[in-house]
C-alpha cells in the first residue's frame, strides 16, 4: 500500500480506485506520492510518460524519497497503540 511503500522511502504513482480515494492526503506530494487522479481516466501515455520522468530524473526520486520519509517518520503500528494507551491513561 501507499503507506508501507512511503514508510520505506520509495517514492509512489498512484491511481485512485474511486472518488473516496481522491480525498486521501497520505496520497499526495508532501508524502512522496504522485498521484495521478481516478484510475479509470488516466491513459496508459500518461503513465508512461510519469514513470519515465521518475527513471530520468534522480533528483525527483530523490525529494520523493525524502519527503516520504519525512512524513512517515516515527510512524509504526507500536507507536499508534502507544499513543492511542497514553490517551486512554495506560
């Protein structure tokens, strides 16, 4: 998933499966995602040409990298039950 994927810092093309999908801010620039909309009205140029533009420029992958990591840090299924025991008073 998204999320896995930007936790290990690999940057990520997304195609949304429905409109729900659209509204997800984990799947955006500040996380590492390029997202390219509603799958379903992406063609398959548009995702050639993205992926290329990935495979030609380093430093793209590179920020990606960066950010994904960056937004993802500190996130792990321990520490969200850590936090949400601390909230509850354990």
């Amino acid at each position: 998933t998204i999320t896995e994927l930007t936790s290990l810092g690999v940057p990520v093309l997304c195609l949304c499966q429905n409109n729900k999908e659209l509204t997800h801010t984990h799947a955006s620039a500040r996380f590492g995602v390029v997202s390219l909309g509603l799958g379903t009205l992406v063609d398959v140029s548009t995702i050639s040409a993205h992926i290329q533009q990935l495979v030609d420029t380093p430093d793209l992958r590179r920020t990606l990298r960066e950010r994904a990591l960056h937004e993802t840090a500190g996130r792990s299924n321990a520490t969200i039950i850590k936090r949400m025991l601390e909230r509850i008073g354990f």
